[in-house]
C-alpha cells in the first residue's frame, strides 16, 4: 500500500524526525535548493537538505499556509520568521506509485529572506558533514 505522502511529509516535518525521511525518500530523489543551482541527485543528498532545512526553517513560528494537493503532486505554502525577517515559500514535491519523494523544490522570497536562508543553510550542512 502506498505511502500518505503529504500527510507523511507533515509528520516528519512536525517532529524534524530526519530518520522517517528514509521510509519518505525514493533512492532517486532530487532535491532543488533556492540556492544551488544545480539538482541534488540521490536520496542521502536530498535527507541530507531536508535535514539541514528542518534545524533551519522548522522553528516555533513554522506554519503552512496553503497547500494545494493532486494525485501524485503537491505544492506546500509555508511562512517563518527567521532572525526577525519574514519568510515565505514554497514546497514544490512530486512523488512515485509507493508515495516515496522524488523531486522536492523550494522556493522561498523575498531575497533578504533566501539571503539569510542561504548563509544558515550553509553553516548547517557544513556541521552536518564535518559530525
């Protein structure tokens, strides 16, 4: 039986449990950052973004705002405050027949928002890599 995936993904996401993102994750997926130009390629690259993005974004204010949701994609609207900044994004996610993540994009505005996103996102995936 296929995964629940947007239900799965808010679980996860609600408890940061980077462990529940390998049940989520498909060994194909592709993870767009807002600030690296190129697609992430695999699973541990995309766990590893979404990891970092969980200690980054997912803090008391998180909250999704909209979300539109099809047969086999959805689009996520969330909104954070962030070092006193606001910011606003966008979770684009599209996934396989077992519900499994393969293509996550996010998009996030306005630019002192990815700005900051950008230099937090770093510092944390350096300290991921490094422990």
């Amino acid at each position: 039986m296929p995964l629940d995936t947007i239900a799965t993904w808010h679980k996860v996401a609600e408890s940061r449990d980077i462990a529940g993102l390998d049940k989520l994750l498909a060994e194909n997926a592709v993870f767009h950052s807002p600030v690296v130009h190129t697609p992430q390629v695999g699973k541990k690259i995309t766990k590893l973004y979404l990891a970092g993005a969980f200690h980054v974004l997912f803090n008391e204010t998180f909250r999704y705002v909209r979300e539109v949701v099809g047969e086999r994609e959805a689009v996520l609207e969330f909104a954070v405050t962030i070092d006193d900044i606001e910011v606003n994004g966008v979770d684009m996610i599209r996934w396989n027949d077992e519900g499994q993540i393969e293509d996550f994009k996010v998009m996030l505005r306005p630019l002192k928002a990815i700005n900051l996103v950008h230099q937090k996102m770093g510092a944390m995936l350096e300290s991921m890599k490094r422990g």
